[in-house]
C-alpha cells in the first residue's frame, strides 16, 4: 500500500462502516487513478470533498427518511425516562430538604408526629406512582399517579396557580404514564428500556443531582464566585455517563440528544456563555469525559441495540 492510499483509507475512515465496506475499493481506485504520478498526499479539493461526502452520508443516515423509525423509538424511549428523572430530581429536593434536620432530633419528631413522616415522603410518593406505571405499563397505577398528582397540586403550596413552570414538567411525567399505560406506540418505546440498567443508574443519578442542588443553595453566597459556576456540573457528569451508555445504540443515541437539555435544567445548568474561557472548557472537559468512560462500559459492536444493550426492532436504521 502507498502512501498516498493510506492517506485516503484515513480520510474514508470518516465514513459509516457498513459505507465502507460497500464501497471503499471503489472510492479508493477512482482516487488512485486521478492522482499525479509520484503524488504522496491527496490534493486539498479531493480532502474537502471527501470530508463533506462523509458528512453528507451522515446526516442523510442522522435526520433523513431513513432515520424515522429510530427518531420515533427516541422519542418513546425519552418520554419513557422523563417520570424517572422527575422522580430523581424529587428525591433530591427532599433530601436536601430533610439534610439540616437529620440525625436523632430528626427521630424523635418524626416519633412525635409521625404525620410528618408523610408530609416529607407524599412528593416522593406521588412522582414514584407514573415511574412504575410506566415499568409495569400498569392502567390502574396511571390513573392513581393522576388521581395522586391531582390531589398533590390542590395541596401544596409548591404548586400555587401562578407558579405554572413548577407544574408543567410533573406534569409530563404524569401525561407520559398514562400514555404509556393506554397507547401502543408508546408502550412499545417503553419496552426498549431495560429498567434493571436504569435502577442501577437512578443512585448516582440521584447523587450527581443532590450534590448540583447542594451547590445550588450552599455555593450560590459563597464569596468564591467560581466555586459556584460549578454547581450543576456533579448531574451533568452522570447524565453524560449516562448518555455514553445509551450512545452505544441508534435509539439511545438520538434518546440522549432529545433529553440533553431538559436533564440539564434539572441539574441548574450554568450558563457556559457567561463563564470565564478557562472554567467552560474545564467544566466540557469534564462532561466529555464523563461521555467517553460511559460509551466505554460494556461496549458493543453491534448497532441495532437498544438503550442500555437491548436489542431493538427497528431494522434498517441508521447509526
């Protein structure tokens, strides 16, 4: 092999697998056959071509016709997650909550007024109803997360009429259940979940998550303005592990893109913009990183699996 091949084999390394095996040979011998003798090094217009070629197949593989039922599978799978996200970010809230008061003080009220215990796990409770109604594809745990929820918001004071915000994306979670519990698409996405994967993941999510709201409370009126901007980076270095895992598959892929930025909301995104250059970098670094140790985890070769590992039903789809 020449030099000049090797160097066009690197740049046709940009294109899908599957695309290169169908057709490197052929790219390589038109290559070959137009280039100078003795030229060791592709001319630029041949490397921009080809680099816009292999951005070209990707997104016609990406966003194309052919990519639909992998985007329709993400969206299930994604609406599938959001009850589980908002039941982490519930727990969170109530531990933090609970933090100042724990210890044997905490004990003894709660064994003087053991109504309080209620009053502490009611959220928890409520949030936790659409997530298993959503595991189990369960009716009857839908319509009593919806009864539970509806009776929640009449009596908290977290969810007045005018704090619309606060009610909007409990509410999804609820909306999600009940779809998942009476409509076959949705169902369907929520079969490609393997939930005993996502259990697994719900502890460091809820750690990752505690830790950026912790920071949100306790760093916000620290005199040390930097050490604040890194508040939500704890969840969004678990969401990124998270989406590496899922990044393994066509669905968990497209799943993780569609869920970025409402997980990061929960999490108290920092707005990168205002950011010095020297802190944004590192706090990307630490996501990247967080990404590449995640697609790392019991990696697989094979394109047509679903989120966490499972094989899917989609045939044909893009990578």
């Amino acid at each position: 092999m020449t030099s000049l091949e090797a160097r066009y084999r690197r740049l046709l390394a940009c294109y899908p697998h599957d695309h290169r095996t169908r057709h490197e040979e052929d790219m390589i011998g038109v290559l070959l056959a137009g280039s100078r003798p003795g030229q060791t090094r592709p001319h630029l217009a041949d490397t921009a071509d080809l680099l816009a070629g292999a951005v070209r197949v990707h997104c016609r593989r990406a966003f194309g016709t052919v990519s639909a039922p992998a985007w329709r599978d993400a969206v299930a799978v994604g609406a599938a997650l959001w009850p589980l996200l908002i039941l982490t970010d519930t727990l969170a809230r109530q531990i933090i909550f609970l933090a100042p008061s724990i210890g044997f003080g905490l004990l003894h009220h709660w064994a003087q007024e053991p109504g309080s215990i209620l009053f502490w796990a009611r959220p928890v409770i409520v949030f936790a109803l659409p997530v298993l109604a959503v595991a189990f594809r369960d009716r009857g745990i839908a319509a009593l997360g919806a009864l539970a929820f509806l009776l929640h918001v009449g009596t908290s004071p977290f969810f007045l009429p005018m704090a619309l915000p606060n009610v909007a994306l409990p509410l999804l979670a609820q909306l999600v259940a009940v779809a998942v519990a009476f409509t076959g698409p949705a169902r369907k996405g929520a079969s490609h979940i393997p939930w005993r994967t996502v259990l697994l993941w719900m502890p460091f999510g809820l750690i990752g998550l505690a830790a950026s709201k912790v920071g949100r409370h306790l760093l916000d009126s620290a005199t040390n303005h930097e050490i604040a901007l890194w508040k939500p980076v704890p969840w969004l270095i678990i969401m990124a592990a998270a989406a590496g895992y899922a990044a393994r598959s066509v669905v968990g892929r497209r799943a993780s893109l569609l869920l970025f930025l409402p997980a990061a909301a929960l999490g108290d995104l920092g707005r990168l913009p205002s950011l010095p250059t020297s802190l944004a970098l590192a706090q990307i670094g630490c996501v990247l990183g967080a990404f590449a140790m995640g697609t790392m985890l019991r990696g697989s070769k094979n394109p047509r699996r679903a989120v966490g590992g499972r094989r899917t039903h989609t045939r044909g789809c893009p990578r």
